[in-house]
C-alpha cells in the first residue's frame, strides 16, 4: 500500500514525538493507523449486571481495519468476502481524495483567515480613524471656547479702557491692569498661543521641613 501510495508522491513516516505513521504530500499530513477488529469473547452469564469496573473479554478476528485522519476522518474494513488486499486500488484511491479534500479545506480555512485578517485590520482602522476624528474634534471645540474667551477678556479690557480715558482716571495702576487682562487674553487665545510669565513658568515647591 504505501509504494502505491508513493506512485502518488505520497510518502510515509513515523512522527518522532508521537510514533504515529504520517502520510506527507506537499504540504498535507495525514495519521495513518492499522488496527485489528475485535469482538466479544463470551457472553455474560444470564442475570449478571455489568458493574463500573468489569472488563469485557474480547479476542481478534485477523481482519484489519486502516483509519486515515485528518481534519477529516476514513476508514476501510476487511471484510470475509471483500479483505483489504482485494480493495488496495479503492483504498489508495481513497486516500488520494481524503488528500485532496484536506488540502481543499485547508486552502478554503486559509482563505477565510486571510479574509477575518483583512476585516479585522479593517475594523481597527476604522476605530483608530474615528477616533482621532473625535479627538480632532474635542480639540477644535476646545478652541473655539478659548478663542471666544479671549475675545471677551479683550472687549472687557476694551470697554474698561475707553470708560477709564472718558473719566479721565486712566492711571498707572488701570494700564497695569489693563495689559496684565490682555496678556492673558493672548495666552488663552489658541491663535497667538502666547507665552505666560506664572502660568507657563515652573510649578513652586513646597518647602522640606528640616531635620537636624
């Protein structure tokens, strides 16, 4: 059976961990077992009940059954009137198409890998994509708010300004002011960005208590 099954570039080995035969064409390994059919030796004595334990005597038939495995599983049986030797061409043949229809599966299993591959890099783009498009957003609104915020700092200082020079008390202490309101207009805005002495300056520390 395997030098037929070698006129098929099918080629035979033992799997050095398990000690399994394996049937190897290209990139295809089936498991390929001889067994011999058994049956039971005698019957249990009338009225005994099988209890958890008992073992049933069993004795060989001489007639062989060969099971081929792989995502898919066949087996050919001896039998008194058709024994294996007579089926070889039907098994090796058998066997070619279990081959074939592994190797069908499996490229049908791959492809549906590379396919859940794609989709999932998909799906991850998209996520990654809406939410950067959330974050930009976050951002623009924060923008917006602060930019209007300026703004207002900035019409305050105006309208306090022109009140100021109308009374005439627009003094050191009311420019003062008045530059201090615009400098942090300036530093809200997030057009100018500009830069704040305090705020942008370093965070104070808290004093060690000394130990002698």
């Amino acid at each position: 059976m395997l030098k037929a099954l070698a006129l098929h570039g099918i080629t035979a080995g033992l799997d050095p961990k398990s000690g399994a035969t394996r049937l190897q064409s290209g990139d295809i390994t089936l498991t390929l077992a001889i067994s011999e059919q058994t049956v039971a030796a005698a019957r249990r004595p009338p009225g005994r009940r099988t209890t958890v334990g008992d073992a049933i005597p069993v004795r060989p038939t001489a007639m062989l059954t060969i099971t081929v495995r792989g995502w898919v599983q066949r087996q050919w049986h001896d039998a008194a009137k058709t024994p294996l030797e007579r089926r070889l061409r039907g098994t090796v043949i058998g066997v070619v198409e279990l081959i074939e229809e592994q190797r069908h599966r499996q490229a049908e299993h791959q492809t549906r890998e590379s396919e859940m591959e794609a989709a999932q890099s998909r799906y991850q783009a998209a996520v990654r994509q809406r939410s950067a498009e959330a974050e930009r957003l976050r951002c623009l609104l924060r923008d917006a708010v602060r930019l209007e915020r300026a703004n207002r700092i900035r019409a305050l200082a105006s309208a306090v300004e022109a009140q100021a020079t109308a009374k005439g008390a627009l003094d050191d202490a009311k420019r003062n002011w008045l530059d201090w309101a615009r400098g942090k207009a300036d530093w809200i805005d997030p057009v100018t960005r500009a830069a704040d002495p305090v705020l942008d300056g370093p965070e104070p520390k808290r004093p060690q208590l000394w130990r002698a």
